[in-house]
C-alpha cells in the first residue's frame, strides 16, 4: 500500500466560497485504489503557496496528486508550482491524461497538466472538474503503482505487462 496526499488549488474554495468537489473524489478513488491517503491540504491559486504544500506533502507521501489550476486563467499556476519543486519530469503521464480525455472532449488539449518527481515522491496534476479529475486519474492510476515501485526501488522491468 503507497501512501498519497491531495492537494485542492482554489481560490474560491480557500476563500470558503465554494466547496472542494474534486478534492474528496480524487480521496476516495485513491483509497479504492488502495492507497493510504495521509493528509490533505487546501491552498488558494498563488504560486508560492502551491510550491510550499507540494513540498511539504512530498515529505509526507509517495504520491501526491493536486487537482485544479491547471487551465487557461492567468490564475491557473499549478504547473509552474509543479515544476518548480520537482526534480525530474514525467511528461507521459500527463500525456496519457490528455489522450485519453481527448476521446471524451476536444477540450482536453487545452489542459497543462504536469507530474515529476521530487526525491521518492511522485507529484501529478489533475483538473479541478471533478469529472475531469475523475477521467484523467482513471487513465493513468492502474499505471502509477508500477511506477511508485520503480521510484521507491523496487523491480525495474518496465517491459513486463504485470505490476
């Protein structure tokens, strides 16, 4: 069992306007899933703040996930945050999130979804819809287990279809 950690980016959620939808969903796919969901953080759309919380749940999961942030507003900041705090890229996954999204909406290209890695924690980016987060995560979650082995020093062979 891996543990994981969410983070929801949004301002409105953070300012109690709104509230977090994608958050407990992207919770509850990833304890059926199995994992062990530590902890789970709320920050407003600020950069600074985004860097901060990745870098603190990074110390506390294998995984961390975000959702929101990650379109066209001037706000949406999450993948600069992202790269900023990892230290090595995984640009396929969210490739694998935008082509299996474009099968359901055109919509999905406009996405800038990152992931990386920051020392043994793998940090993926999701959308902030919970419907968005729900797909995207779905495409990608039977394949990170196998991943999360690899970055935390288990088997390495990447040609086998078994995890």
């Amino acid at each position: 069992m891996y543990t994981a950690a969410v983070l929801t980016v949004s301002d409105r959620s953070a300012r109690g306007e709104r509230p977090d939808e994608a958050g407990p969903l992207v919770v509850s796919l990833l304890e059926t899933a199995g994992y062990r969901v530590v902890e789970t953080a709320l920050v407003p759309d600020e950069q600074p703040d985004i860097e901060a919380a990745l870098i603190r749940l990074a110390g506390r999961a294998a995984l961390v996930v975000t959702t929101g942030g990650t379109g066209f507003s001037p706000r949406d900041v999450t993948p600069e945050a992202t790269l900023a705090v990892c230290e090595r890229l995984t640009p396929g996954i969210p490739e694998a999130m935008r082509a299996a999204s474009l099968t359901i909406t055109p919509r999905a290209m406009l996405s800038r979804a990152a992931a990386g890695i920051r020392g043994g924690t793998l940090i993926v980016n999701l959308p902030g819809s919970p419907k968005a987060a729900r797909e995207n995560l779905e495409a990608v979650l039977p394949t990170l287990e196998h991943g999360l082995k690899m970055l935390l020093g288990g088997p390495s062979d990447c040609a086998s279809t078994i995890s």
